[in-house]
C-alpha cells in the first residue's frame, strides 16, 4: 500500500498534467481485458497523448481549482483519463476508432480547450481533420496562389517579348 506521502505526489503529479493538457478525455474501461488495455496505450501514445487509469475522488481532487475539474465532479464507476498538450483532434480520433473496435471502452466527457465536450461532441471533434491535414491544406493554397501568380507574371513578361520582337521583324521600330 502507498504511504501517504507517495500518494501526495501521484495527485501533484496528476494535477500537473490535467493543468499542461489542453485535451482530457475522460473515459470508462469496464471490462476490458489486459491485451484490450495493452492495445489502448499503444493507441494513445501513437496519437501523442497520455493514458492513466484514476480514482474518481484523486481525478476530483487533483481538477480542483482547474478548468477541467467541471469533468471529474460526478465521476461513478472505473475512469480511466487520456490526455494531451498536442493534436486533441488526434487523440480523439485513436479513442474514437479503438472504441469501434472495442465496445468496453466509452467516453464519459471531455474537456478541450477549455470547454467541456460531451460525449458526442467528441464524436464530431474525431471527425475533423487533423492539425497536420490543415497545415497541409493551408500550404497548397498559398503555394498554388504564389503559383499562379508566377505563372501570370510570366505570361505578361512572355507576351511582351512576342509582341516587341513581332514588332521588330515589322519593322515598327526605326533606328535613329
């Protein structure tokens, strides 16, 4: 059993990490087995995120005096919490698809950027496209605007040059 001391740093330790976060999400995992448990981690840190199994009054004292702490207020049941300073639409898609696959694992709230999500509004979060499809997107459109903008610009410079040597072999221009 820990000693309280012990204990007093595993809820500073948590508190640390639910004020770092921009994204919580709190989740129930009754039921699953330890391959299902193994394969969640895996899945949450693929994502870039952080996965913890909590006691609902630790969660609850650990919040207290944070904006999440709304979340963890009337937790029942085994709660289970991931979290991350990264993609929060990242996360919620991993949890998202692992509980397609995995009918033990359900969300309970969530909490991003400093709001709390219900459950089906994390369905919609998952459903977004990520920071790096966005960045991506973002950069094609500036590349392909500086794109054709080059392009016009040398076909202005392009048709200048035809119309000065058609010019030319007209004779148009007169030595002087």
């Amino acid at each position: 059993m820990k000693s309280r001391d012990d204990k007093a740093k595993d809820l500073e330790a948590l508190r640390k990490e639910l004020e770092q976060s921009p994204a919580i999400f709190v989740t129930g995992y009754e039921k699953m087995t330890v391959q299902q448990d193994y394969e969640l981690r895996k899945t949450v840190r693929g994502a870039g995120g952080s996965y913890k199994v909590v006691k609902n009054n630790i969660a609850d004292k650990a919040s207290d005096g944070l904006g999440s702490h709304d979340v963890f207020g009337n937790l029942k049941g085994m709660t289970s919490i991931a979290w991350t300073a990264a993609d929060p639409v990242a996360l919620a898609k991993a949890l998202t698809a692992f509980a397609k696959t995995n009918p033990a694992f359900t969300f309970k709230a969530g909490f991003v950027e400093g709001r709390v999500v219900e459950v089906k509004n994390i369905q919609e979060l998952a459903s977004m496209p990520s920071k790096e499809e966005l960045i991506a997107k973002v950069m094609f459109l500036i590349n392909s605007s500086a794109q054709r903008l080059a392009v016009s610009l040398s076909g202005v410079a392009r048709n200048l040059a035809i119309v000065i040597d058609q010019a030319a072999k007209e004779g148009k221009f007169k030595e002087g």
